[in-house]
C-alpha cells in the first residue's frame, strides 16, 4: 500500500474496537435522525 504524505488527519481503520461498535454507533446516529436532533460523536484524542 502506498503511503503518500499529507496533512489531513489519518485514520486508523484496522482498529476492531471501532469496527465492533460501528453498529451501535450508527444506530445512535439513526436514531438521531429520526427524532430530528443534530447528531455528532464525539471523540477524546
């Protein structure tokens, strides 16, 4: 894989937390949606 610089936030997609709470997380979101509130998660780096 390529790996070419930039100075956009990188993204580790092969964490399998992340991809193991991907459905609740999205559920939330949905939800959210549905009840037509503004939704965004949050994140502590």
């Amino acid at each position: 894989m390529p790996m070419n610089k930039t100075d956009e936030p990188l993204f580790e997609y092969a964490c399998h937390e992340g991809n193991y709470a991907m459905p609740g997380i999205l559920a939330g979101a949905r939800r959210a949606e549905a009840d037509g509130v503004p939704y965004a998660p949050t994140y502590s780096f």
